[in-house]
C-alpha cells in the first residue's frame, strides 16, 4: 500500500488548517511480505511483442524492396556489360556464337578471323565476343542469363571459358559498380553452395575450410544487401524520366573496331618492365618444361558449371568448353559426365600448343597480344572443327 507523505512548504491544499500540504507520493512499501508480486508473464509479453514488431518491420521492408525492384529502373550496368548487351538487344538473332569468359576470351578470340576459318570448314556462323575482363563465377552465370534474355533466334553454340569458382572479391571491384551489380538471389545461392561444398575431403577439413571463407561471404551479403535495397535506383529514375537522360551506350569503342566485342590488350609499365628483364621467357620456359596439370577436384566448380552449361542446353544451343593457356602449374578440366556431354578444347597443354606459349606472342604471362590473338582464334577454330566432325 503506498504511504503518505507531507509536507510543511507550499500551498496547494491545506489539510485541518494546519498549513500542511498533502502530496499523493507512491512510495516501495519497505515490508516485503505486503509487496505487490511480479507477474511473470510480464516479460515475456514484452518479449514477443518485440518479435512481432520486429517481424513485421522487416516483413514490411522485404515488401518494399521487392514492389521498389519491380518499379523502378533495372540496376545499372558496368559500361561494357551495358554496351555488349545493347549490341545483343538490337542485333542478337543475327549471331549463331556467343563467346563467353574472361579477359582470356575478351582479348583473344576475333570472331570475323573464327568466322572465316569456320566457314572454310564448312561450318558458317557469325559469333559475337562477350568477354568481360576478370569475369569469373558466379558473375559469368548473372551475365548469361542477361544474354539469354535478349533476341537469340540463331543461337547454336555458345564458347564457355571455364576456371575455378573462387570467393575472394577482386580488390579492384569493390565498392563498385562492377563488384555490386551481379548480386542477386540465384547468385547468392550459387555462392552458398561453395560454402558447402568445399575441395577439402573429411569432415574436420571441410569445417575449416567453410569458416576460412566467411569473410569473403560477409562481403558478398553486404552487396547483396545494398543491391536489394534499391540503393541509386531512385536517383536512375529522377535521372531518366525527369531529366530525359541518354540511356543508350555511351562508348562503343569497347566493341572493338569491328563492334564484334574483340579488342587487344594494351600493355602496361609492369608489362613492358617483365619482358625487359626476361622475367616472362622464364615464366613461359617453366610452363613448357613443366606442363600444367588438370584439376577435376573441385566438386563446387563442377557442380557451378553443370549449372551453367544446362541453361545453355535448354535454349538449344551447345555449349563448347574453352580452357585458354594458362601459366599456374594447374587448371580446372571439367569432370569426365561433362566432358562426355560437351565439346572441350583444352589450349591450356604447351605441348600440343607451343605456339601459344612464344615470348613474342605475350604482353604478360596470361595475355597474348594482337599477333597472339590471331594464333589463339586459328588454334580454336581448327580444335572446335575437329571437335564437331566427331560430334
């Protein structure tokens, strides 16, 4: 019960004439066996109704989000996604090829020499280059699926540079554009499958190896995260219908100069500096000396790659596995179900290829220059040739 207390100042009511002033102060009765018990539901009522509020709160936002994806303006691309698209959204039913990878690919294959030597062997095609540099999975398999979304009536093979799938975040590419774009849902999940399906064999080492990569998962989940929030598509929206902004490419140059998607590599300082003090040759000499080995291992590479050769097959069109030289001591080569299914030509082997391991053919150890890409889209078009007599 809460006593009363009083006091002598003031002069709010006056209780008997006395000049006492009575406040109503609620105080702890000091005898705990006439204290108020606590009721033990309290808590947890409070404890629930925080769960709810903040499920609804984020039920609300994930709401948001997705009705804001379907509204606004598609995600920005980098320049020259955004560019090989475009040239695919007014003229892909025009191409039966689509050559898809890395710099390795960007940088070596020329699609009017591949068309002409094909062509000589009886197979006409006209094939476009969509090499991207440092392109690896799974952002290989987000540009796939923007390339099967454009017009491709014709499409009947389609060239797949293959390398192992890799977590790690390109220093370059993060907190940009380039490193934030791809990171959808299907890609998160293709990057949960690395997790668990990890190189190492028995239980301990595959624990281990799954927590040595959550580092690299926590960055992919921020992007994710940014990149389903709709962060900067409002301002795309202002920027284009407000302000009528250009959306069409702005810099076709990296289509090349037959806007086919070839363009050469342009060496750097470090480039030259490595050919000077013979560092290159002796980098080539190893890798004839000692062969690259093929790696099969990898379940997450193999399991990621039937992925993406089975949405190839489900358009129509075949895919054809390229593994373009190399100057590690090994390289991924598809499990044997795939390489049975598929078409492989592995330019990754310096005995059969010697040609494609010439000092004088190379700006570095990984990339050739123009007179290397001329041997690279010769060597390709005779093994692709080969490959489909067999076929």
């Amino acid at each position: 019960m809460p006593m009363w207390m009083y006091s002598s100042s003031g002069a709010d009511e006056i209780v008997g004439g006395a000049g006492l002033i009575k406040y109503p102060v609620a105080m702890e009765n000091p005898d705990p066996q006439n204290a108020r018990p606590r009721n033990p539901s309290f808590g947890k009522f409070m404890y629930f109704r925080f769960i709810r509020t903040l499920a609804a709160a984020s039920a609300g936002f994930i709401i948001a989000c997705v009705v804001g994806a379907r509204l606004l303006p598609a995600p920005d691309l980098p320049s020259v996604v955004r560019e090989k698209i475009a040239r695919l959204s007014t003229e892909g039913d025009q191409y039966d090829a689509i050559f898809l990878g890395s710099s390795r690919i960007q940088n070596h294959v020329m699609p009017a020499l591949f068309d002409d030597l094909v062509a000589r062997g009886g197979i006409h095609m006209k094939s476009f280059n969509f090499g991207i540099a440092s392109m690896h999975a799974p952002e290989d398999d987000y540009v796939l699926d923007l390339i099967l979304a454009q017009p491709h009536a014709r499409l009947r093979w389609v060239f797949v540079e293959i390398d192992f799938f890799r977590t790690e975040m390109q220093p370059d590419q993060a907190g940009t554009l380039r490193g934030q774009y791809w990171h959808d849902l299907p890609r998160i999940e293709l990057l949960c499958r690395r997790l668990f399906l990890t190189t190492e064999s028995g239980l301990r080492r595959n624990i281990r190896d799954a927590f040595r990569r959550w580092n690299d998962f926590l960055d992919h989940g921020l992007l994710f995260c940014k990149r389903s929030a709709n962060i900067g598509r409002g301002a795309q929206l202002i920027e284009r219908h407000l302000f009528r902004a250009d959306q069409n490419p702005m810099n076709w140059r990296v289509l090349g100069d037959s806007a086919d998607g070839w363009t050469p590599v342009i060496p750097n300082e470090s480039d030259i500096a490595e050919r000077q003090s013979g560092r290159l040759g002796k980098i080539l000499q190893k890798r004839i000396a000692n062969p690259p080995a093929r790696d099969e291992a990898d379940s997450a590479s193999q399991s990621i790659l039937a992925s993406l050769l089975a949405k190839i097959v489900k358009t129509g069109a075949m895919p054809v596995i390229v593994i373009p030289p190399r100057i590690r001591h090994y390289y991924l080569y598809p499990a044997p179900d795939i390489a049975a299914r598929f078409p492989t030509i592995d330019l990754c082997d310096p005995v059969r290829y010697p040609e494609l391991y010439r000092e004088d053919l190379h700006v570095d150890g990984t990339h050739l220059n123009r007179e290397g890409a001329v041997v690279f889209t010769r060597e390709l078009a005779g093994a692709f040739l080969d490959a489909a007599r067999k076929r």
